[in-house]
C-alpha cells in the first residue's frame, strides 16, 4: 500500500511511516528532499523517508479496517498542477 508516485504529501501533514521494525507510525511532513531525481520526505521521525514508506492517515485508516488502499489525489497550495 503506497500513495500514489505523482502524489505529494504538504508541509504539516500527518501521515504515517512504515518504519525499518516494519510498523507503521505516526509522522509528520516537514518538508521534501530530491534524492536521484525523487522525491523523498523530511518526517519528524525520519529525514529522507522514502515516499514508498509514507502513506495518509485515510490510506493507514483504510487499512486498519481492512479496506485496502482508499486513493486520493490532493494537491498542495501552490503546487503547480497540470490539468
């Protein structure tokens, strides 16, 4: 269960971390690093988390319930977005 590749989380968002234990925590989005030409997030629990390790609460919620991977596509004030 990952966000999708073209999906960015915001600065200040909660999201959760599947950490190197293989548990999901809570985090939160401080910020976004490219490394290899992707984009990778600063959480307050891991710099330079790989954005297959990150996922919204909806997406952990989802899963918690049982209900798979629940996709969204929502955009950060000013991000550019081509329509």
């Amino acid at each position: 269960m990952n966000a999708p590749e073209d999906h960015a989380f915001c600065f200040g968002e909660e999201v959760y971390y599947l950490s190197a234990s293989s548990d999901w925590i809570p985090a939160v989005v401080e910020g976004h690093v490219m490394l290899n030409q992707k984009r990778h997030y600063n959480l307050n629990v891991q710099k330079a988390a790989e954005p297959n390790r990150v996922i919204s609460k909806e997406q952990y919620q989802a899963m918690q319930h049982g209900h798979g991977q629940t996709p969204s596509q929502i955009f950060c004030f000013g991000e550019a977005v081509i329509w």
